[in-house]
C-alpha cells in the first residue's frame, strides 16, 4: 500500500513540476507577432475578394444576365 500511495505521490510531484515549468517558460509567441500574422492574413484575404470580385463582374456576371434576359424573354 505504501507503494502504491508513494507512485501517486511521484507522478503529482512530477505533475506539479512540469505545470510550473510552463507557466514560467518565457519562449512562445508575443503580442507583436500574432497582430502581424493577423494584419497579413487580412490583406490577404482583402486581395483574395477583390480578384474574385473582378473576375465575376467582368467575366461571370455578363454572360449572366445576358442568359437570364434571354430566359425571360422567350417568345416561343
């Protein structure tokens, strides 16, 4: 039994340890780095919608309503 209850002791020193080790650890990410990876993937997104946005007034959205005009006005 005495065992057992000084394993359990062993793995929660262990535990406690390795939780205070990364609350201390200073090596990770700063503010200034997520602000400049979430700036970059807005502009990237923004460009991104303008070419889509390019692409469909100019090409799609024509020929678009040009086949709903012809839809609609079926003289059949």
């Amino acid at each position: 039994m005495k065992n057992i209850i000084l394993k359990t002791q062993v793995k929660t020193m262990n535990i406690v340890s390795k939780v205070k080790e990364a609350l201390t650890s200073k090596s990770g990410e700063s503010f200034v780095d997520t602000a400049v990876k979430i700036l970059i993937s807005v502009v990237i997104g923004a460009l991104i919608l303008a070419g889509l946005y390019l692409l469909f007034q100019d090409t799609i959205l024509p020929t678009l309503t040009e086949k709903i005009k012809n839809m609609f006005d079926f003289k059949g």
